[in-house]
C-alpha cells in the first residue's frame, strides 16, 4: 500500500514537505504523531490522527504515538487563547496509560513484528534537561526571526489580548522540535504527523534536525476537520465525544455518527474508516440514489464504532438505537445496562415514586394517575388503553387495573411507560 496515495484520495493529506513520500516509497521508515495527555480519554477530534497512524502501520511503516507529558505542561499557543493548566507526573502517567488502552484498539502494540507501535512520552527526555543546556544544546539552533515568522506565533503577538503570549508558550516549538530531533537521534524516526495547525511546529523540527545533525526529515499534515455547516467537528452540545465508554457511551456515540449529515458522511466515512477506494465510492453512489434510507451514516456508524468499542459494544448501541423506533422489546430493555438505558431515554419526562409502593405492587391506573401524573384522569387512561395506545416497558398493556410490581423494575428501579408512538415517560422507584 502507498500511505501517501492512499491518504490523497481519502482527503487527509494539508501538507507534505517534498521527498516525503519519495521516503516512504523508498524503506520502512518510523513517523510519530503527538497527543495531549491533559485527560485520561483521547475524544473524536484526535480521531484523523489515529487514523492517519493506523494506514501507516498498515502500509507496514512502524506509528510512534507521543504523549506529551512534558509539552502538555506548557500548552500549544496554535489556536488556543489560554495556557493549559500544569499537570503532575502521577496525572500524567495515568493518563497516558488509559490512552495507550485506548489506541490499542486501533494500533499494534504488541505482536512482535518489526512496525508494531510504539508509545513515548517526552516527559521521560526534557524532564533531563536543564535550562542551561537547553538554551545551549537547542535554543542557539533557531533563531528568534525564525521563530517569530511563525502563524501561531504572529496571532497571538499581534492580538488585541491583554494576555499576550509568555514565553513559556513561545518555547512551545523549540520543545516539539526537540522531540522530534530526540526521536531521530534514538530511533531513527524521520517524519512527524499531524494536523495542519501543527505544520509550524512540525517544520521547526526538521529545521532543528537539520542544523544540529546535518540530517534530513519530513512533515506530512492532515486537514482539520470541519462540518458542512462550517461548526465545530466532534463537539455537541454536552461537549467532547469521548473515546471512553465512560464518558461517552457506545450508545452515544453510535449516535452521533448516525446523525452526521449526508454531506459530512460522504468525507467521515473516506477520513474514519478503512474502507477500500472502490467500496467507499460505491456506498456513496448507493446512498445518493435513496438518501433517506441514510445508508452512509449507517454504515460509518457502524465501522467507527466498531473499531472504538468492539463488535459486541457495537451490536448493544444498534438494538438500543431500535428502541425508539418501535424495534424493542421488554427483553431487550432488560438485556440494556443502565448507562445505556439512561442515554436513550435521555430528556424523557420522569416521575419519583416510592419504590417500596411497586414492591408490594400497585394497580396501574393508580400508578400512572395519582402517584405520577403521567395521566389526568382515569378517563384518559381508560381511552387510551382501549385504544392500544399504552405501553409499559414495550409491551401492550389492556388491563388499568393490573398490579405493577418489582418485575417490572428495569435495572432494578426504571418502569418505562409510553403514550401513543412517540411519547415517553420514565417512573423511577427510590
């Protein structure tokens, strides 16, 4: 496989230093790309980059994954307006352990072969350095104008903030172009990765490896991710898509690839799956001739889950996906765990009741009349039962007189009623 080719027609490549690919075509080379270990999650915003590192190890190159312990305490002046806040080693190495768990999902770490992937965190060289040798070893290699000339630099210099820029922040390409010179020096990589706001930073560390070493590396950027209607990628309203189950459920996030718009699923699904040239186009063709049956959003869905959160996570989200589009079954809400449960019925109305009252049983109609308010009257109630128009977790319910009692308690304590097709309501036993 040529990586370069194959991120062309896929829409990821932004930038790429000339004899790059020339590189690549030529021997098995090591690129890294760096991660902000600020949180114990990777979120959908670090997915391009992932992926960029996951067609590299399969075009059999070997992917280097950078945790920046040491450039995560300082913080990227590249389109931010405020420094991060410093973490301590023990946060950091945490999270750089949930995020190789994470990654693991999408990267070789461990077979054994030649290009499996490799974690690094620059913590463990700059915490060496002192301010001296830094400013001696580095800081004489790179001038101030060139350092000035920078984008990321020039903004914030130039900004109307009356933070300005610290030097702290200004050093930040100096520290990122000592990774990559450390990485070239030790292991011999010679090309880093990254999204087009990085490409800065990136060619400072070749220019570094140049005048220190003589050598020569390379820089290739990706795109950065936008949706069509020109918002953020990857944030909704809750904030960031996790990649942790625990943050975002599979359920969730499921979802939200589901409800990209047709325009977006046509480049997500180039960008975030391995799909083949041939049968991505032909997905596109299939989905353009019946839209609304939403065959790309589907199938991205799908794929993106899947290699997340693994193939049973993946079946769970799309039986709960089915819930509200009169799929279920009582079964199949019993089967849902919690965390899922609540994310699907999030928004939905609830009503307290007292959890002792279902155990010894209560009719329905005083269940879903007096203790709850789901209906006015027992006149309402009686109508619509009639009419087949009331459900209790799923399943019909004809009878306003039959007891409710702890059989029907989801996940121990949830009865979920419904009125007519799309009306919920959620009982919560305390």
């Amino acid at each position: 496989m040529n990586f370069v080719e194959e991120l062309k027609w896929r829409g990821m490549i932004h930038d790429i230093m000339p004899g790059t690919e020339e590189l690549l075509n030529k021997e098995k080379s090591s690129g890294y790309i760096g991660f902000d270990p600020s949180a114990d999650s990777l979120h959908i915003g670090n997915l391009a980059g992932i992926m960029i590192l996951k067609h590299f190890q399969e075009a059999g190159h070997k992917p280097v994954v950078l945790v920046g312990g040491a450039t995560g305490m300082i913080g990227d002046p590249s389109g931010k307006s405020q420094e991060r806040n410093l973490l301590d080693e023990k946060t950091l190495r945490h999270n750089q352990e949930c995020i190789k768990k994470q990654l693991s999902h999408f990267l070789d770490f461990s077979s054994g072969k030649s290009n499996e992937a490799l974690l690094v965190n620059n913590y463990d060289w700059m915490k060496e350095y002192s301010f001296l040798d830094f400013i001696r070893e580095i800081g004489k290699h790179i001038t101030v104008n060139y350092m000035m000339s920078k984008d990321s630099v020039k903004k914030r210099i130039s900004s109307e903030a009356k933070e300005g820029m610290s030097y702290t922040e200004f050093s930040y390409q100096l520290v990122q172009g000592t990774d990559f010179l450390h990485l070239y020096q030790t292991i011999n990589c010679k090309l880093q990765m990254g999204g087009s706001d990085q490409w800065g930073n990136i060619v400072t560390g070749t220019e570094l490896i140049r005048r220190k070493t003589g050598g020569e590396a390379f820089a290739l950027t990706c795109p950065l991710i936008t949706k069509s209607d020109g918002t953020k990628f990857g944030k909704t309203e809750s904030g960031n898509v996790w990649l942790d189950a625990e943050k975002t459920s599979p359920y969730k996030f499921y979802q939200f690839w589901l409800n990209v718009s047709d325009e977006d699923a046509a480049k997500y699904i180039k960008i975030f799956t391995m799909l083949s040239k041939e049968e991505t186009e032909s997905l596109i063709t299939e989905h353009q001739q019946a839209p609304h049956i939403r065959l790309l959003q589907k199938r991205l869905a799908e794929e993106v889950t899947s290699m997340t959160h693994g193939q049973e996570e993946l079946e769970k989200a799309k039986e709960a996906s089915g819930i509200l589009f009169g799929k279920g079954t009582t079964d199949s809400l019993k089967r849902m765990d919690e965390k899922t449960f609540l994310s699907v019925f999030e928004g939905v109305p609830r009503y307290n009741v007292d959890k002792k009252s279902i155990l010894k049983g209560t009719a329905a109609f005083t269940l879903l009349t007096e203790m709850t308010g789901i209906f006015a009257s027992r006149g309402e109630l009686k109508r619509l039962t009639s009419g087949g128009g009331l459900s209790i977790n799923k399943e019909k319910m004809n009878d306003p007189e039959k007891m409710i009692d702890s059989s029907f308690l989801l996940n121990d304590r949830y009865i979920l009623v419904q009125k007519g097709k799309k009306n919920y309501f959620l009982i919560v036993a305390e």
